[in-house]
C-alpha cells in the first residue's frame, strides 16, 4: 500500500466513532478554539472550559495535546474527502468530475476559516507542512486523485497511461496547494463566472485530450 492511501485511510478510520456524542463535543469545541485563538495559544484546559467538561475526562479521551490535534485534523480531512468524493461521484462524465472536484476543492480550502486563520496569523506554524515538509499531504492528495482517475480509465472513459496518472494528479495538486497559500491571483477563481472560464478555457480541453478515440 503506498504511504498516501495508508495517510488517507487513517483520516478515515482513526477518528473516534461517530456515536462518541463526548469526542465529537471535544473535536467541535478543540476546532472553535483554534479558530478563535490559533495553535500557539492552545491549551488542554482552554478545550476543556470551553465544552464543559473536566480536564480529567479530556485527557481520557485525548492523553495529550498532540493527540488531540491531530485527531482534528484527521476530522476534517475526512470531512473534506468524503464532501469531495460525494461531489465528484456525482458528475456523469470525467470532464464534469475534473471541473466540479476541482472547483470544489479551492472552494473549501480557500474558504476554511480554520486554515484561512493560521495562513493569516501563524504562518510558521503551518506553512512548512504545505511547503517544504508538505511530502506527505501531496502524497495523499495525488493518491486520492488517482484513485478516481484510474476508475475513469477503467471504465474505458479516459485513455491514459498509468505511468502518467500520478504526474497529472500531481500537477493538479501543487496547483491547489499553491492557490490555497497564496490567495492573492489574478485568475479568477474565487468568481463563479470566472471559474467557469478558467473551466472552458483549461480544464474541458485538458480531458477532451485524454478521452479514448472514437
């Protein structure tokens, strides 16, 4: 199993279950006060004020701050994929899924108050996983696009090497990453008419060229 499939099913699997109603109110109340305070200022006993409990029953579930976050971090890379995937099984055609996987991504990491804050307030804390240490996030986010792209050329619907699948999951990838980071840009992108450009202009041609001959 290549390391990004294992980091993706680790956000899928490692999470507490969803009926630990006590986890979910600690996950909820960890996310809001990082959103409201950062990761510098973050602390055991803030989470543990905020959600109404004691440290004695935070600590049970999370034995350490480190996992804590992580935890949260798993949560809504989760909820990210599983928002992601829905969006993409959805579109009928390998285009429609490219556009519309596409726009959603730099639709919900731009728009994520969360990462949106560390970005503007503490970039040394988060930039270098999205930079210099970022292995292992374009690791999981290629392998997470290849699986739909290889489903597609199974099905007979693209025709593309599969030596070429991870070079053009990865391109894709550093794209995001890179709009995400760096918000300021003259493509249009946060702009639903302009998106919609770039898609007609970019994208479409891009599948098209990969579709089987007739």
């Amino acid at each position: 199993m290549r390391s990004g499939d294992d980091l993706l099913l680790r956000a899928i699997a490692s999470e507490l279950p969803d009926d630990d109603q006590t986890a979910d109110r600690i996950l909820s109340a960890a996310y809001q006060q990082a959103e409201d305070f950062g990761l510098r200022r973050f602390t055991m006993d803030d989470v543990a004020r905020r959600v109404g409990l004691s440290r004695v029953t935070i600590y049970r579930y999370f034995p350490k701050k480190d996992q804590l976050m992580n935890a949260l971090l798993m949560r809504e890379l989760r909820r990210f994929l599983t928002r992601a995937d829905a969006v993409i099984d959805a579109q009928p055609t390998p285009e429609a899924k490219l556009v519309e996987g596409l726009l959603f991504c730099l639709g919900f990491l731009r728009g994520h108050r969360l990462l949106t804050r560390l970005l503007r307030t503490e970039p040394e804390l988060i930039l270098p996983h999205l930079t210099t240490r970022a292995g292992a996030v374009v690791t999981a986010a290629r392998s997470w696009i290849a699986r739909h792209v290889r489903a597609e050329v199974a099905a007979g619907r693209l025709a593309l090497p599969d030596q070429d699948i991870d070079m053009l999951c990865e391109l894709l990838v550093r794209t995001v990453i890179s709009l995400v980071i760096t918000p300021e840009t003259v493509l249009p992108v946060d702009s639903p008419d302009g998106q919609r450009r770039l898609v007609e202009l970019y994208l479409r041609p891009l599948v098209a060229s990969l579709r089987p001959p007739a």
